[in-house]
C-alpha cells in the first residue's frame, strides 16, 4: 500500500489525541536510542498531557538497549497505528520499576511525523478530465479544478490564494463530474499550499459519502480509466 506524503504535527493536542489512541489501541512501538543500533519493543501505558510525559512498559527483545539506555538519553519512537505510520523523538526522564517490572517515563514530544495509509486507487486526472468543483462557504465561493480523485477523497487547485483556510477545516463541496448530477459532499483539509499567493492546492478526505454519492465517483473513475484504456490503445496502433 502507498502512504500520502509525511505530515509533521506540532499542535500539542493533536499530539496528544494520536499517542493516547495508540496507547488505547496497544500498538506495538519500535524504539530505538539515537546515535545507537540498539533497538527494542514497546508499548505506551500511560498518556500523561496535563504533566507532559509517557510512561512505556517493559523494553522487549531488547536486552542491550535496556542496559544502555539512562535518563536524559533521546529516543525515536516509531510504529504503524490504524494505518498511520508515525514517528517521534523523546527524551528519557526517569526509569523505574513497578513490581519488578521496568517502566520509562519519557518527556512529552513537541513534533510528531506521520503518514496516512493510502487505501484506495487515487485517479490522476489529465487536462481533459479535470472537472469543475466549487468550495462553498457562508461568505463565498471559490472555483477550482479536480486533480486526482479515488472513493476516499480529491486534490483541487484554485487560482485563488485560500489563506483563511488550514489543515483540518472542512469544506462544503460540489462537484460538477461530466454527465452526472452535482455531488455535493463534506470534505476534510488534509494538506494545503499556497503558492505565490495566487493559487491553492488543497488535498481533501471525503466524510461520509452515501451510497449514490460513492456510485456517482465510481462510474466516472471507471469511465475515465476506461476511455483513457481506449485512447492509448488507438494511439499505439496508429
């Protein structure tokens, strides 16, 4: 599977809702002491924000690591969550045992990198099969042009420069796909850039698409790979 581009997240409370969901959901971390080979297994058991600190359980397979490792070493966290790949750097504050069980309490990180698990097929869409699409919200509307489209989401450009918008603002879209009924449909920001201040590339996840909406999206993928097939066939014979 392919993963979208690597996002770096420094809001703190978004930090925060993606370790605790991984401390939730016991995802496995690779752990590794920077500078070193050494490496280990692990798991969050406790997402402290309020006191700014991890607690990890025991270092599995990782007997070196744990001899080397002391408080005020840095290390890279790293592991796959609900098909988000992620990535972070802590330093070690305190090791302690609980019932003989050794623990690791680590200072909160200020940045995390992750990647979302692309799941499905993304169509890129030539110049002739790039279709209208309007962002609408209460003050105004703005124009733009699909780029790429699959059943989970879209990227438009717009020759405008959309500073009043961010990475997780959601959007109120129509869609105009050729010889379909308008689909309107929410979308979220997953990355946006500005360039030059006179156009904006958005890269949106649709929310909750129904039944007919995802139908509408479907038939005309399959239609522009299905001309596309035609197109390239007649072009090699020829």
């Amino acid at each position: 599977m392919a993963y979208d581009k690597i996002l770096v997240i420094t809001d703190s409370l978004h930090i925060h809702a993606i370790l605790k969901n991984v401390a939730n959901n016991n995802a496995n971390l690779q752990v590794r002491l920077q500078n070193t080979e050494y490496s280990a297994t692990s798991r969050i058991m406790r997402v402290d924000f309020d006191a700014q600190h991890l607690i990890l359980d025991e270092l599995i397979a990782g007997k070196e690591l744990e001899q080397a490792v002391k408080s005020g070493n840095l290390l890279t966290l790293s592991g796959t969550n609900n098909s988000v790949k992620f990535r972070f750097h802590a330093a070690l504050d305190e090791v302690g045992e609980n019932n003989r069980i050794p623990y690791y309490k680590l200072s909160y990180p200020t940045e995390l990198e992750y990647a979302q698990r692309r799941q499905l097929f993304r169509l890129e869409l030539g110049q002739d099969w790039q279709f209208p699409v309007k962002i609408i919200d209460k003050a105004s509307t703005h124009d733009a042009l699909a780029r790429n489209i699959s059943l989970g989401g879209l990227n438009i450009k717009c020759d405008e420069s959309l500073v009043d918008y961010s990475a997780r603002d959601n959007l109120n879209l129509l869609l105009s796909l050729p010889d379909a009924q308008p689909v309107h449909c929410t979308a979220h920001i997953c990355n946006i850039r500005v360039q030059n201040k006179k156009q904006s590339d958005l890269a949106c996840k649709f929310i909750e698409l129904d039944d007919h909406k995802v139908k509408l999206i479907q038939r005309y993928i399959s239609r522009v790979q299905r001309e596309s097939r035609i197109h390239n066939s007649s072009t090699a014979t020829a």
